[in-house]
C-alpha cells in the first residue's frame, strides 16, 4: 500500500494506471 501511496503523489495518470493493474489482482 506504502508503495502505492507514493505513485498516486508523483501524478494523478498513475491513478488511472493503477486500477488497471491491480483489477486483475482484486478478483484473485
């Protein structure tokens, strides 16, 4: 989560990057 709260700082893209990467994770 720490690592997350980092990338969400640099700029809000990453925002948007992230749920895209972590979906396929959330369901597994």
């Amino acid at each position: 989560e720490g690592v997350v709260a980092k990338k969400q700082n640099r700029g809000p893209p990453l925002k948007f990057l992230a749920p895209l990467i972590y979906a396929p994770i959330l369901p597994l």
